[in-house]
C-alpha cells in the first residue's frame, strides 16, 4: 500500500476576510503612504497610540494615515 505524504496534498486556502482583511488593507495603505527610511516611526506612533491613547489597532492605523496625509513625518530611526 502507498500513502501520500501529507505535505504534499496541498490545504484549501480560504480567502482572508473580516477584521484581519480589514488590518491588512489597512496597513498596506499605510506602509504606502510612508517614507520608506519613516516606516519603523510609523510603526511606533501606531503602537503608542494603541498603548497610550487605548486606541484600537484599526484605528491606530488609521489615525496615523492621516496624521501622514496631513504632512505629518516621524523622527528618522536610527
């Protein structure tokens, strides 16, 4: 008797949808609108906003999209 190994039986990939969808449009978006030598500031803001401002990661992102759409820059990282 052969058996085929489970790894090459390939899983049906169920399409991201929802909240995780939604996160990921999200920073996307905002990885494109960040300088790319701005994107670890970027990150930063997010992750203050989230733990300083108890602000939720969707809105985190968002909040920092437009803080960059309004000319805002972080500080260069080092």
């Amino acid at each position: 008797m052969e058996i085929e190994a489970v790894g090459s039986v390939p899983s049906p990939r169920r399409p991201v949808t929802g909240v995780t969808a939604e996160l990921a449009a999200a920073r996307t978006k905002l990885r494109e609108a960040a300088p790319s030598d701005n994107w670890e500031g970027v990150l930063a803001e997010v992750q203050r906003l989230q733990h300083d401002e108890h602000t939720a990661p969707l809105a985190a992102m968002h909040a920092v999209y437009a803080k960059l759409a309004s000319g805002w820059l972080p500080p260069l990282s080092r």
